[in-house]
C-alpha cells in the first residue's frame, strides 16, 4: 500500500518549531540530539516563512472590476475617506 504522507498544517509545524526551542532552551539534550532538532527547527523555520510570504502575496492582491488581479496599495480605494 503506497500511503501519501499528509503535509502538516501551519499550526502543527509552528507547534513543533516551538516545542523544539524549548527542549533545546533546557538544555538537557546530547549534543547529537540537539544538532538534529536543531536542523529540523531551521527547516521549519523556512517552511513557516514560506507560508507566511506566500500568504502575504494572496492578501495582496485584490480583484479590479475586470475581475482581474491587481497588487493591493494602501489608499488605492477611492471611496477611502
């Protein structure tokens, strides 16, 4: 049976980033150990940055009349008082 593995949500690597920090924060953990979750919390770390970019694009974007996209400026609404 070929199982696909499930991406994990933003939440679910933001949680694992966090529990990383702390057990390295305690300062309790082998050297080898504490290389690896190292690596990993980098990796997560780049992840989560890449979702938050990719999500900072989509909210700025905006559809004109047209229906076509269009970057989102501040002060670009005209009716904005």
């Amino acid at each position: 049976m070929n199982e696909e593995k499930k991406e994990a949500t933003f939440e679910e690597n933001l949680a694992d980033l966090e529990k990383i920090v702390t057990k390295l924060e305690q300062g309790d953990v082998p050297l080898e150990e504490a290389l690896d979750s190292f690596q990993k919390g980098v990796k997560l770390s780049k992840e989560l940055q890449k979702t938050l970019e990719n999500a900072e694009k989509t909210l700025t974007k905006v559809i004109d009349e047209n229906g076509e996209e269009e970057i989102f400026e501040q002060g670009q609404d005209e009716n904005e008082q």
